[in-house]
C-alpha cells in the first residue's frame, strides 16, 4: 500500500488531499481538508500579493497541514498556482510561509500543469491508447494538451485565464456593452489562433475539460436544459446560450444561479468566454467533463499509478 499527499494552494483555496493505492486497485482517499482562500482580492494592479493575501496562505497552509496529526510536512507535495507563481512577489510569498509554516511552496511551469492534468485525465478516462485532448481552464492560465500515449505529445499554458480575463476586461466581473463583450470575445479568439502550436481536436477524438470553470459552465447548462445527463458534458450551442445570461446580471446574482458558486460567481462570464473561444478555435463541439486534474496527476505520478490500471474513485 502506498500513499501520497498533495497540497493544492490556488487562489480560491488551500487543499489537502491523501490517498493511498495498491497496484490493481482503486485510489483510496485517507484525508482531505479545505481552507477557503480569496487570493484575488488582495491582489494589487501589478498581481503583487498583499500583506493580507500572504498573512491568508501562511494561515491556510498551516491549517491544512495541521488538520490531519499523523501526517509529517515533509511527506507533502505542496505546490501553489498561478496566483502565487506568476506574483512578482513570488519569492517573498514562498519564502514568508516556509518561515511560518515549515512548508515550502514549489511553482509549477504552466506547461507542467497541461501535463500533469493529462496525465490525470488520461488515467480518468481509460482509454489507452486512443486521441485525446484535455482542455483546463485556470485562474491566471489556460492549458491545453494532447496525444496518444500516458504522456502527451503537445502541452501549451496561455496567460488566457479566468482570473486574468476578469482583471483585465471585466471589473467587477460585470461587462457594460455587448461592445465591450464583442471585444473580448475577438481578443481572445485572436490570442488562441495566433498562439503557436495550439492543438486542433481530430475526427473521432475525446475532448475532456478538466477544471472547476467547466465543471460549473456544465452544471449551468445542464440546469438550463432541465434534463441531467448520465456524463456531465459541456456542448458548445449550450454554452453560447448561457453567456448572455451570466453577462446579463451581477456576480451576486449569477452565485443564485445552478451550478455557480459564490466564490467563482465574479469570474464566471470571463470563464465562459474563454471556454467559449477555446472550444471554437480547437474544434470542439462538445468536451466530456473531467473531476481530475493537475492535482490528481501529481497524486498519481507519486503513488508510480502511471501505466497501471485504476479505478475512477474522485478524491475531490
């Protein structure tokens, strides 16, 4: 029996996951623990994080690796996403919660990312051998990956993020004109098709989005359709038909609505929208939803799961 843990500080979040696994079963989750986080708030215009911002995960990174006795610091795989990572205080954040905490925070390369949520989601699926893409839509990035094998072929991160999309042309999360709107949807249609290297879906392929921004868009659409699918999936027309609706009211309302969260609610429409733009200019008219992402791969890839077989068990 082995175990793993992982320590996920996003920017809405610190999460704790142990799992353990033996070779021809099923992951078996041991302890989790959830710390509520709201990183962008303290955010100033350069991505600078405030003295409250560090105070929040010096505390949340304590909470979360006290919350379970048995567990030693050092045994965790403590990693922080973009909001700490592209931070040009990054080093000060790392360097101030090792000192409080004894827990030092790595920063994974966008393109590690795209990997390990491959890794992960090919894992999920099952399905060796075949074409896939898996599309992950982040706070501060994007990422996108493809191949054949348990490894992908082609990763690519894209500063084309939820949070930064929200910062940067919608404050407040709130649009003021279908101008405005039109806008963002050509900026980001334009930075997808000029980036290089940015994977088109082949005939027959399994497109997988692997992100709570999907996970949401899909319950939205689902709700809207009133008819639940056996698979959660986002389709393309669904999502087109929801975007003027989360563009229509105020991130309160929006956290009323099915499947949004109070604490997504501001960057939900900046989600869509880049869902929107990454569906089009990938090809995609329908992506199967993934629980699984770049947390998971980590989790795998320390317990030696690659290349094995494994059950479909969530540990979120």
């Amino acid at each position: 029996m082995r175990q793993a843990s992982v320590l996920d500080v996003g920017c809405h979040s610190a999460f704790l996951t142990v799992v353990r696994w033996r070779p021809g079963a099923e992951l078996e989750p041991v302890f989790s623990h959830k710390v509520r986080l709201r990183l962008h708030e303290t955010l100033d215009r350069q991505g600078r994080l405030g003295r409250a911002g560090v105070k929040s995960v010096q505390r949340a990174v304590a909470e979360a690796i006290g919350a379970d006795a048995r567990l030693r610091p050092r045994e965790v795989f403590a990693f922080a996403t973009s909001v700490i990572r592209d931070a040009p205080n990054r080093d000060e954040v790392i360097a101030r919660v090792a000192l409080s905490t004894g827990t030092w925070l790595r920063v994974l390369p966008g393109e590690e990312e795209a990997r390990l949520a491959y890794v992960a989601a090919r894992q999920w699926a099952g399905c060796a051998g075949e074409p896939l893409l898996v599309l992950d839509i982040g706070g501060g990035t994007m990422e996108i990956a493809a191949g054949t094998g348990d490894q992908p072929r082609v990763v690519r991160s894209l500063p084309l993020g939820a949070r930064t999309i929200t910062r940067n042309w919608l404050p407040g999360g709130t649009v003021t004109s279908t101008r405005s709107l039109a806008e963002i949807r050509q900026h980001l249609r334009r930075s997808l098709s000029q980036a290089p290297g940015v994977p088109k879906a082949e005939w027959g392929e399994r497109v997988l989005g692997c992100s709570k921004t999907f996970e949401q868009l899909a319950r939205l659409t689902n709700a809207q359709r009133g008819k639940p699918r056996r698979r959660p999936r986002l389709t393309l027309p669904e999502l087109r038909a929801v975007i003027p609706l989360l563009a229509s009211v105020n991130p309160e309302c929006r956290a009323a609505l099915a499947g949004i969260s109070r604490h997504r609610a501001e960057q939900s429409l900046a989600g869509a929208l880049v869902a929107e733009s990454l569906l089009e200019v990938c090809g995609v008219e329908s992506v199967e939803i993934c629980p699984w992402s770049t947390r998971e791969g980590l989790l795998l890839e320390h317990l030696g799961v690659i290349g094995s077989p494994v059950h479909h068990r969530r540990t979120s």
